[in-house]
C-alpha cells in the first residue's frame, strides 16, 4: 500500500470547511501510517501545538492502562469489581464484574461523579457506596459517559498502588512516544465554545426518526465544565483527556503496531479483533460492536454509525469523542485518523454528517502499490 496524496488533499480540504465558514473557530486533523504522521494541520484560531479536549476519544487511554495491567496478571476481567473496590459493592452492585465495566454493560450509565470529587479516591469511593443500578448487570449495553471509567481509573489505582494518572502516563502514553495527556497542567486545551443553531424537528425526524435526542448527561453545560483548567488538571478518566489530533492518531498507530511490546500481545489480539459485546443499544437498537475499551467498525454497514465513516475496514477500531472528535486505526490499511475541534456543534444532523464525511475520507487514503 502507498499514501494517496490526492486522497489526503482531500481529507484536509474537508477537514478545515466548517472552520474556513466560520462555524467551528479552530480544528485540527491528522492522519497517520506505518507510524508515522502523514499529514497533520491545523486551521483556525490554532497552530499545531494546540491542544483539545477530546472527551471520550481519553476512554481509549484509560483502557490502554487496563490492557497493560491484564497482561501483567493485576486484573481479572471476570471478578467483581468490589474484590477490587469493597466500596463499590452496595445497593446490589456486588455482582458487577470488570468486563462489564469496560463494554457498557453494567447497569449505571448516568451515576453522577463531580470531576473535583473523583481527583481522590476517597471522593470516588464515597460516590460509588451511594450509585445504584438502573437495570440488571449484562442484560444489556447503554453508554455510561463517564461513570464506568470512574471505576476503572480506582481499580487501577488499587492494583498497581499508583495514581491512575501516573499509570496512563508511564504505561501507555510514554511508550508509545505520546506527551502526557491526562492530569496534565502545561498545556491547556483550545477554549471551548457553543457554536451553530440546532436542527429542526423535521430534519431530526428525517434522519433519526425522531424529533429529539436525549442526550443524557452530555449537556453542553458538561462539556464546558471539562475545559476547565480544574477539570483539566484532575483529568477526567471518561472524557477529560487534552491532546492534539496527531496524539490521538499515533496512539492508534501504537494499537495496531504495538511499539517496544508495550502490551502483551495476547492482550492486543484480543482488544484489536474480539468483539465482546453485540448486544443491541437499549435505546437505540444499535449493535454494540464493542471490544475490550474500543469499538469496532463491523460489517453490518453501519460503520457510519459508530463513528468511523463508510469506507473503513470492518475490523477499524477507534472510540471517538463528543461533538465530533474522530480516532480510529484500520489494521486492514494501516491507516489512523485523529480529529479535534473546540467548537460544540448544537446541530444533530450536521456533527455525525461531519465525522462521516471526514472519516470515509481518511480511510481511503491509500492505494495498492
């Protein structure tokens, strides 16, 4: 395979429209193969060195911590979170196992947790004795923001003995040759703003089927409050991650080349290509398509649907973030994309309309030699 320089030219022509029409005040995108940065740049009010808060894309770090603690034998997938955490084993949570956690399926996908709270342990730990389950463990999958994470930063923190930062920092993103990109205070992120007109009713009705989304615990009040320097600085292991597009992009590099064996390959395997979780979304009937802390793309045709456009491979991973933050590796191309913007979109047509567009573009990047 060789890079189709044609192809990235209109990659990035796409990427920077909305910013080039004054919706978005900055974004940046990066593309990357063999593990190296392809392309990588930035328009607007940014240069290269800006950085952003990606919100979930961040779960892909914190999973990574996990990845390397499975392979040293710290975590058992199958134990209940509370042999870990005794905290967590109140108001009928003592079942809840660490795989659950990680796919989505563990019954609290909106237990609230105030990002200066869960800086300690002991905040984490006094509002886990407190969250109940809104249904049964492992009947079925809805995303949980940033609660599930909450609890796998405190379990890394147990078994390693080491704040959960640190442990993302020295096992994930040192290895794969990364700038600290959570808990970090350096750098702060790209200000955050509220940008477009929401859609209407009619255009929501056309394309989703329904006349609004509820989107839970994602307000845009939230994904203000993690631009915070406060929240930057605790790093809120769901969604509070800062770093620039070509971080996420060469992360994703890491995953499918696996740099200095910087997790046990065994692991890798298996968070790279098995899925654990196929059930359907309880509110939206979508496939989970989930693997061990990432997604995967599928060949059920809705790769669009989870974030990685319409032209990847059906084993891509990736896990994106609010408001149109793109990440994913394809280990069928080779190809990785990272892509970040500070401007959150009201509109919920435009936004995924977005992601498809620049992602299918990314994906098909390459060509035969």
């Amino acid at each position: 395979m060789t890079i189709d320089h044609q192809a990235v030219q209109r990659l990035l022509d796409r990427a920077r429209r909305e910013v080039d029409e004054g919706l978005l005040p900055s974004a940046q995108v990066a593309l990357a193969y063999e593990g190296e940065l392809v392309a990588f740049e930035a328009y607007g009010d940014a240069d290269l060195d800006t950085r952003y808060v990606v919100y979930s894309a961040t779960k892909a770090f914190v999973a990574g911590a996990v990845w390397a603690l499975l392979g040293d034998g710290l975590i058992d997938l199958t134990l209940p979170v509370a042999a870990y955490v005794p905290e967590f084993g109140t108001n009928g949570k003592e079942a809840v196992t660490v795989e659950q956690v990680m796919l989505h399926t563990s019954g609290f996908p909106s237990a609230p947790m105030a990002a200066l709270d869960g800086a300690t342990s002991a905040g984490r730990c006094a509002a886990f004795e407190k969250w109940r389950l809104n249904w049964a463990p492992g009947s079925t999958w809805e995303y949980h923001p940033t609660s599930a994470h909450w609890v796998l930063a405190e379990i890394i923190e147990r078994v390693s003995g080491t704040d959960f930062r640190t442990v993302v920092r020295e096992r994930v993103t040192d290895p794969a040759g990364l700038p600290c990109v959570l808990g970090q205070t350096e750098f702060l992120a790209a200000p955050l703003s509220v940008v477009g007109e929401p859609a209407t009713a009619e255009e929501m009705l056309a394309v989703f089927g329904v006349s609004e989304i509820d989107v839970g615990e994602v307000t845009d009040e939230l994904l203000l409050a993690l631009g915070s320097p406060e929240a930057q600085a605790v790093g809120v292991p769901g969604g509070g991650g800062v770093m620039r597009a070509s971080d996420l992009a060469l992360y994703y590099q890491a995953i499918l080349h696996n740099p200095g064996q910087m997790w046990d390959p065994d692991v890798l395997d298996d968070v790279r290509g098995h899925v654990r979780n196929h059930l359907p979304e309880r509110l939206t009937g979508l496939p989970a398509n989930r693997t061990l802390g990432l997604i995967q793309a599928g060949d059920d045709g809705k790769a669009n649907l989870r974030g990685m456009g319409r032209t990847v491979s059906p084993s891509a991973i990736g896990h994106n973030g609010a408001k149109g933050q793109i990440a994913w590796g394809d280990p069928t191309t080779g190809l990785s994309l990272g892509y970040c913007t500070n401007g959150l979109d009201t509109n919920h047509v435009r936004v995924p309309r977005r992601t498809t567009a620049i992602a299918s573009l990314a994906a098909v990047c390459t060509t035969p030699s």
